[in-house]
C-alpha cells in the first residue's frame, strides 16, 4: 500500500485544510522535519484514524483530534487516498465534535451543536461503498489485509516502541506475539487442556465420593461378615469389592424369598376366613330382605279395592273427552258470532259519520277556492314589479362594497403609516446608541493574542514541572533502592566478617587435632615428621572434641559464598549509585531550565504576577531551590497548584474575551441591519403616504354614485325588498295549498265511505255462514252424547276430569301394577338363594378374620421390608457397577489428558518452562532475527547480531522460551541485550522492526505495504552509525519502498534531500515540500 494524497481539516495541529501530496515520491527516502510539538507524527495519526478511528498511539480516539486552533464553522475530516494492489481507494472519515449551530436560540445566541462521526470509503471503480460503519471499517481492513496492532508494527516504528520490546522479557513478549501473529488459539488450546484435565480430575475425585455414598446406602444383616462401608475413601479395591456385592445381593435374595414364602401363608389362610365370613354376612342381609318383601306384599293386598275404582273412574273421563271437543268447538263459534255482530254495528256508525264529513268537506273547498282567486287578484302583478328591479340592488350592494374595501384599505395603509414612523424612531434610537459606543475591536485581539501566549507558556512551564516531578520520584525510588542496598551490603559484610572468624577458629582447632594425631605417633629418639626433634619433652595433647575435614571445608564454602554475595552486592550498589547520581543530574538540569524559563516567563507575566519574588539569576541562590531541598513534594504541589490558579485564569480571561468579540460582532452586525431598517423604512413611509391619498380620493367618488343609486329603489336595501316578494309569494301559496288540500280531503272521504260498504256486504255473508255452523254443531252434540252412554248433561259433567287429574290417576295405577310386580319377583328370588344353605354365627367368623388378617399384615411388613432392601442394594451395586466401568476409564483418559496438558502449559519436571503456544512462537521470532539480522549486519558493519536463546541455556524457573541475547562476531561471546548502549540499542530495535514487518507480510498472504514511517532515534547515533542506517534503509527504499524518517536531527537533513517541513505557527501547522 502506497499513500497518494492527505488532506486534514481541524485535524490535531492542522487547523485549516491542509493537503500533503505523497505523488512526487513513489519511492525512495523522504525526511518529516520540524520542531518539537509541530505535528510531525500528526501526519501518522491522521493515516491510522482515516484507516483505523484511532491514533498511532492508541491513547487518543477520533473525538480527542480536533484541532484547538480550529474555528466553531470549521468541519473536522481526514481523507485518504491510497493505492493497494495496483488499485486506488478513497477514506474519508469525521469524528465526533461540537461546531457552531445554525439556528439562534431564543436568547439570541448561537449553540454548539454535536456533529456525529461518520465515514465514507471510495471503492476502486469509483462507486461508494454502501454499508454502517462497522461493515465499512471491516472493508478497509479487508483492503488493506492488516488490522491495526499488525498496521503499526509494519508502517511505523514509533519513538521507542521497538526499544521496549528490544528489552522485554519472555512474558512480555509473548503478550505482543499473540497480537500480532494471532497465536492466542494455541493458548486457548493450553487452557482447555488444564480445564479438562482439572474437570477430569474433579470428576475422578467426585466419583470416589460417589462410590462411597453407594456404599452407604447398602443395607446388610451383621450376620453376614461383611466389612463393605469401612473401605477406604482414598483407594478403590474394585474385585475385592465386587465379591463383597454379590454376596449381598446373594443374601438379599434368600431373605426376600424366605419372608415372602411366610407372607403368602398367612395371606392364603386370611383369604378363606374372609370368604367365608363374608358368605355368611350376605345368607343374613338375603334373610333380611326376604322378611321385608313379606311386609311389603300385605301392603298391596290392602291397596288392591282402592286401584280397581281408580280404573273406573278413569275409563268414565275417557267417554266425556270426545263431547268435551264439540263443547268448546260450540264455544268458540258463539264468540265468533258475537264479535261479528260488534264488528258490523262499528262499520255502520262510521258510514253515517263519514257522509256527514262529505257534505262539511264540499262546502269549505267551495270557500277555499274563492279565496284565492282574491289573493292572486292582489299580489301577482306586485311581485313581478318588484322582481324587475332586483338587478339594481345588486349593483348598489357592489357599490357599497367597493367603499367598504377603500375604507379597509385606507386604515389599513394609516396602521402601516404609524408602525412604520414608531420603528424609524426605535432604529434610529438604537442606532445612535451603538454610534456612542467606544470601538475596542484592535484591543481585544491583541489581549487575545497575549492571553494564548499566556495560556502555553504556563501550560508548558506545568508541564515541565510535571516533568522534574516525575524525575523527583524516579530519583526518590532510586535513592531507597540505594539506602535499601546499602543496608544490604552492612549485612553482607557483618555476616562476612563473623564467618570469617568462625572459620579461622575452626581451621585452627582442626590443625591442632592434626598436630595431636602426630603427637600420638611419635617415639622417642625416633625423629619428629615436623620440626625433626628426637627428643618429644611435651607433646600435643589430642582434644576430646575437633572439627573434621568436612566440616572445615563446609565452612570456607560458605565463607567463599558470602564474600561472593558481598562482592556481588557492593556491585550492585555502585551501580545504583551512578544511576541515582544520573538521575539527580538529569533534575539538577531539568530544574535549572524551569527556573530560566520561570525567570524569563515572570518578566512578562501580567501586572499582578510580577514583584513577587526577588530577583535572582541563579537557581541555587533561589527562594525556590531553598523550598525545593526543604520539602521536595511540597514544592511540586504548591507549584503545580499555582499554575493551575494561573491556567484557570487564563482560561476564564479568554472565555471573557470571547464573549466581548461576540458581543462586538453582534453590535456590528446590528448596526449594519439597523441602517439598511431605516433606509428601507424611510422609502416604505414615503410609498405608504402617497398610497393613502389616492385611496382616499377614490373612496369620495364611491360615496357619491351610491347616494344616486339609493333614490330609484322602493326599498333601502335588496334584502328587504326579497323579504316583501317573499311575503306576498307565501300568501299566494297558502291560499292554493288550502283549497288543494280541501279538495284532497274530500277524495279521501268518499274513498273510504265506498270501502265501508264493502265491509258491510262482506260481515252480512259472514254472520250467514256462522248460523249454519251453529246448527250443525248442536246436532253434533246431541248425537255424541248418546253414543258415548250419557243421557244427561249432569251424566256427563259427574264423569268429566281434567286431563292433568286423569293422567295422575293413571300413572299412579300403573304404578301400583308394577311395583306390586317387582317385589313378587324379588321374594321368588330371595326364596331360591336361602334353599339348601347352612347359617353360621357371623360375628364368630369375623373374629377369626380379624386374627388371620394382623397375622398377614405381620408377614407382609416383614416381606416389603427385606423387598425394599433387596431393590435398593440391587439399585446401588448397579450403579456401583457403572460407577466402576467409568472410573477406570476416567482414570486411562486422564493420565493421557495430564500429559498432555503438562507438555502444553510447560510443566514438566526438569525441562524448560516452554508452553505450546511460546513454542510457537519461537519460531516466528526465528524467522524475525533472521530478516532483521539481514540489516543489523550492514548497520553495525558486522560487531553483532541477534538471536534467540537456546533451550538449553533457558531457566527452568517461571516463564521463558522468547528471551533474547546479542552475540558478538568478532569474540564469539554472548551477553544480554540489555547491555546494548544508546545507539546499538537504536539500530537493533530498527533492524528488529524490519523483521517484524517482512514477518507480518509474509503472514498476511504476501501483503506487501511499501511504505514505512521512522519516529526518531536517529539523534542517539553516531555519524557512522547513522549514515550506515541511513545506507541500509535507502537500500531497502530502493526495492520500491516509500520510507518517511520523522526527526528533528539536523544532520539528516544533510543526507537526505527530499524533505516534508513542518511549520508551528499561533495559528496551526504548516507543510512545505523541499525536494
């Protein structure tokens, strides 16, 4: 991937847009130059969060970018454009930011309104990529086939990025392998092999209590011998085991079948005594029953005379239903009759009424029609007169209105006339008041260009002083770490010098023995081995207790470990101690440039800052250096506190002066409005008046011709001459519809007189044809109740019954029939069962059932409970049977599974803490060294390179396999790269990012970046070294390469030609090209 083109607005320290063109150079090296702070790696950070949303460093997001120097109208955005494999991609990408909203609010004032980030991505053909945000963003990591941790380790070498991983130990960089190489799936696979071997081992453990658990709930006799629940909780002897449960399931048998066998004795003997008592409880209730049907066949013998006159009675009620029809046939036909003679009585009387009605109705229709002949005479010829002249009301109503809309006009156009003469006095007013107003436009900019001035220099002097701070404290810790091993060393050389001691002692005592063991051996006039003597006048006497050999070599051992441990210590400890003398150097010097810039910054603090302190030009002669060596953290909060008061000063100083340009701006723009108000005013009032003039010379003509009009016209106004038309219509209309309606009346009068005729022929037929049936019926009757026996009418009434009544002495005969049928058949039954039977006492046998059943229930309990005891044991030795197949094959799958994940995770006793997922990645830091050994040959013209440590020179204590060690060519030793000085440092940690980006390449499917940038470094090297980096990276540049050095050195600027300036001014940065 190449960049073509990067173009900012309000990005970082770019406060306009600003475009850096990259086409000039598709190849080669380029230098990024500019002072501290000019936004140098901006450049970078705008890439990454263009590519990525985010910086370089990680530690600043989209929203964090706005430019400070950026207006409120200014929009925040980066685009990108790039070519990735022979084809060119556009990113255009905006953060999250407040800028200045459109609309005032009701107070007059412009809100900050929140602009939502948002991001475009231009495809190769042109088209824009349609997609949210998060799809979008997975596209451009599609495109360019890196994410942003592998992005960073390839296109940048950040200021010291690569020198801490120079200096990692093994844990850390396998924290920033897995990132990079994505190697996280080896140690998931390390993690799963411990969880499983943990489970694994839990359910081991877990199934050994289970087992335990089984066995308690075995339930056994003392008699058998057995020992199953004192097995051991620990071990499992699963065949002795075994044997123990058949032997209980065996017993569980016998007892079960042993107490059943009694159990179903006593049931049988219980069975046949209930039997038989129950037999001869039924022979009792069947006497029983027998004895009550006797009673109840005495009861229907009584009720036998009663039922037969019921019947008679019955059959009486059955010859009067026949009459009892034509009775009330006879009935219903006289009721007929009677309505019918009503009915004819009614249609006569209306008749007569209706023919008195007619002759009224002929008589009033005869008046009606007079009357309003004589009102059509009257009105007719009226209401046609005055119809003729409705057309000229018409025209004087239009008249009127034409007035009435002058009148508006000319009110309205008055309204207009004042309104506009009272704002020409309230424009004017406020115009003169803004005129008096002194214009301090030139003052508030050079107070505002003096407040920023103000607000950095503090903010840098704070942080400065943060700086020294943090020295403060590094050079604290240093100084306890010196007193600390100082402390040490007291200890190791007190410890030395009691050993000391002891040892001679003891080193002494044992030549003595030596001397005594001689003594013993000597003879006289035999010479000494010693001194040669033959003489012995005294010899040594052999102590009774002496040191051996052993035991005196143990002691200069220990003694020669001590002083190594002393030697080793007092090493440390000078070490420590030119590390705290360059540390305290370092603040001497940062707090003696605080303090130059603090006197150079006082002089030209505000009025009331100054006079504070004496004058001093030197920093130990200082009030400060006095209250610094006093109470160092005192010194730094109470300073830090003062610049915080003075940044908050400023700050609120420059929020004041913000809100009086915006106030001024607003006057400005005020009176501008109010002058172009009062000229477009004066121009309005002057139109307004010659409007109203006209509108008025107009309206006196109207007025005139509707005076003329008013004299040809009976009434004032067309309304009330329609009003006097309607009137005369309405009597017209009234009087027509009143002899319309007479005549309608009398239509219907003698309708209904024709209809009532009718009626009367058609009841004279119907009265007719109702004495026929009359007679007939009568006959009917008489005959009927000859037929059915009933020569009286008083006959048939005494055998009549209601049909309710007769159907209830029915039922109640049948009734009788039947029940009496019933028990005849029940005594025959009850007869045949006590035939032949023999009757025994039965509360005798109940007794005896009572015994037998307590007998069976004993029995019974006896056989559920050795039942239950023979299904729970059979249940717990099958599951303990299972329980014995899962164990061991857990035990077979774990001792696998344990192996496995102790090779895996490194814990195998006596060999390298190397884990799966550091194997791994040794390998990839193999290949690393080797591509970045490649250069680090040529830049340090063959001194040293790099290389990984052995397995056999790892520690077998905590985590290792990544370490790192620099082996020196020209004497074939090898040291720790921590040894490496400034410079060395500087070229492995680049020759070591080379590698890591031809790695990550070949990773990523051959992705080829073609492009590099370099954050200083270069200013630790010397001038070969530098120009030997500088050769091996042009080499590099010349494979196609674009590779940009951000650096301040000047003699880079020397070497390389093409350069990027970076240009700090008050109002952002600048670039230049110079080629």
């Amino acid at each position: 991937m190449k960049p073509k083109t990067l173009r900012m607005s309000a990005f970082g320290s770019y406060a306009s847009e600003t475009v850096v063109d990259f086409q000039g150079i598709s190849n080669g090296l380029f230098l990024i130059t500019g002072d501290t702070g000019s936004g140098k790696t901006t450049l970078f950070d705008a890439m990454v969060y263009a590519l990525y949303d985010g910086s370089s460093g990680g530690k600043r997001d989209g929203s964090m970018m706005r430019s400070k120097y950026a207006g409120e109208d200014s929009p925040t955005f980066v685009e990108y454009r790039f070519e990735c494999g022979g084809k060119t991609y556009c990113i255009k990408r905006s953060p999250e930011y407040l800028r200045r909203g459109k609309k005032k609010r009701s107070d007059g004032k412009i809100p900050l309104v929140k602009e939502a980030s948002s991001v475009e991505l231009t495809l190769s053909d042109g088209k824009l990529f349609r997609g949210s945000k998060k799809e979008t963003n997975q596209k451009i990591v599609e495109i360019v086939g890196l994410d942003r941790e592998q992005f960073l380790q390839v296109a940048m070498i950040a200021q010291g990025e690569f020198v801490r991983l120079l200096h990692a130990d093994s844990r850390e960089r396998k924290k920033i392998f897995s990132k990079l190489f994505r190697t996280g799936i080896y140690g998931r696979i390390q993690e799963d092999l411990k969880q499983r071997a943990s489970l694994l081992k839990g359910e081991l453990e877990e199934g050994l209590r289970e087992v335990c658990r089984e066995l308690e709930k075995l339930e056994t006799d003392p008699s058998w011998g057995l020992q199953l629940k004192e097995t051991d909780r620990e071990v499992i002897a699963i065949e002795e085991i075994k044997e123990q449960l058949k032997r209980v399931e065996e017993e569980s048998i016998r007892e079960e079948k042993v107490h059943r066998r009694s159990y179903e004795e006593k049931k049988d003997a219980y069975e046949s005594t209930e039997r038989e008592r129950k037999e001869q409880e039924h022979l009792f209730q069947i006497g029983r029953s027998w004895e009550k049907e006797c009673v109840l066949e005495q009861e229907f013998l009584k009720q036998e005379e009663e039922i037969l006159l019921l019947q008679r009675k019955i059959e009486l009620a059955e010859k009067a239903e026949p009459i009892t029809e034509i009775l009330l046939e006879k009935k219903k036909q006289e009721a007929e009759r009677e309505l019918l003679k009503e009915a004819r009585k009614e249609t006569l009387s209306a008749k007569t009424e209706l023919e008195e009605k007619k002759k009224d109705l002929e008589k009033e229709g005869q008046d009606a029609k007079l009357r309003f002949q004589a009102l059509r005479e009257a009105y007719a010829d009226r209401v046609v007169t005055l119809r003729n002249v409705l057309p000229s009301y018409r025209k004087l109503e239009s008249i009127r209105q034409e007035r009435e809309k002058n009148k508006r006009q000319e009110e309205d156009v008055r309204r207009q006339t004042e309104e506009l003469q009272r704002k020409l006095k309230s424009w004017e007013k406020r115009r003169e008041e803004l005129d008096k107003r002194p214009g301090a436009r030139e003052e508030l900019l050079l107070w505002e260009e003096q407040i920023k001035r103000s607000l950095k220099e503090e903010r840098e002097q704070k942080d400065l002083l943060k700086r020294c701070e943090a020295q403060e404290r590094e050079l604290e810790k240093t100084e306890k770490e010196v007193e600390k091993k100082r402390r040490e060393f007291s200890l190791l050389q007190e410890e030395y010098r009691a050993k000391s001691q002891s040892y001679e002692e003891e080193y002494t005592r044992y030549l003595e023995v030596q001397a005594g063991i001689l003594a013993q051996r000597l003879e006289e006039g035999k010479p000494c081995p010693v001194c040669g003597g033959i003489h012995h006048p005294a010899p040594c006497v052999l102590p009774e207790t002496a040191p051996t050999k052993d035991q005196v070599r143990q002691q200069k051992e220990a003694l020669t470990r001590c002083m190594q441990e002393r030697e080793a210590c007092r090493d440390e400890l000078q070490k420590i101690s030119e590390r705290c003398g360059g540390e305290r150097g370092k603040l001497e010097s940062s707090l003696k440039e605080w303090f130059a810039k603090e006197r150079q910054w006082e002089k030209e603090r505000p009025q009331e800052e100054k006079g504070r302190r004496k004058e001093v030009s030197d920093w130990q002669d200082s009030e400060q250096y006095r209250f610094f060596t006093e109470n160092r953290e005192g010194f730094f909060v109470e300073k830090q506190e003062e610049y915080q008061r003075r940044i908050v000063r400023l700050e609120q100083s420059a929020e004041d002066l913000q809100k009086q340009k915006e106030k001024k701006l607003r006057e400005e723009q005020e009176k501008q409005v109010l002058q172009k108000q009062i000229e477009e005013g004066q121009a309005a009032l002057s139109r307004k008046k010659e409007e109203r003039a006209g509108i008025l010379a107009e309206l006196g003509q109207w007025k005139e011709r509707e005076k003329e009009m008013e004299k040809t016209l009976p009434f004032e106004t067309e309304a009330k001459a329609r009003e006097k038309i309607d009137e005369w219509e309405k009597l017209l209309e009234k009087g027509r519809q009143e002899a319309e309606k007479t005549l309608q009346m009398l239509q219907a009068v003698k309708e209904e007189i024709s209809r009532k005729e009718g009626e009367l022929l058609r009841q004279e037929e119907e009265a007719s044809r109702k004495e026929r049936e009359a007679l007939a019926i009568r006959v009917a009757l008489e005959d009927r109740m000859k037929r059915q026996g009933f020569l009286r009418r008083e006959d048939y009434e005494a055998g009549r019954l209601p049909k309710e009544e007769k159907e209830a002495l029915r039922r109640r005969c049948e009734e009788y029939f039947r029940s009496r049928r019933a028990a005849e058949e029940r005594k025959a039954l009850l007869e045949q069962q006590l035939q032949g039977k023999e009757r025994k006492d039965p509360t005798k046998l109940e007794r005896q059932a009572e015994e037998k059943k307590a007998e069976m229930e004993a029995a019974m309990k006896g056989y559920m409970e050795w039942f239950s005891k023979r299904e729970n044991n059979q249940k717990a030795i099958r599951t303990l049977e299972e329980l014995f197949v899962s164990h061991r094959e857990k035990i077979m799958e774990y001792e696998v599974l344990e192996q496995l994940n102790r090779t895996a995770n490194g814990t195998l006793g006596g060999s390298a803490k190397i884990d799966l997922e550091t194997f791994v990645q040794r390998q990839y830091f193999r290949k690393i060294l080797e591509s970045a050994n490649r250069r680090l040959y040529l830049m340090t013209g063959g001194e040293f390179i790099l290389q990984c440590r052995s397995l056999e020179q790892l520690s077998n204590q905590g985590q290792s396999g990544l370490d790192l060690d620099v082996y020196e060519m020209v004497s074939g030793t090898i040291r720790d790269v921590k040894t490496l000085s400034g410079g060395e440092a500087f070229l492995a940690a680049l020759s070591m990012a080379l590698g890591f980006a031809d790695e990550i390449e070949k990773e990523t499917g051959g992705i080829r970046l073609e492009t590099m940038f370099i954050d200083e470094g270069f200013g630790s090297l010397d001038d070969e070294s530098r120009r030997q980096a500088i050769r091996v990276l042009d080499q590099l540049a010349g494979e196609a390469y674009l590779i940009g050095i951000i650096s301040h050195v000047n003699e880079l600027k020397e070497q390389i030609d093409c350069q990027l300036q970076v240009r700090k001014t008050a109002k952002g940065s600048r670039i230049s090209w110079s080629r």
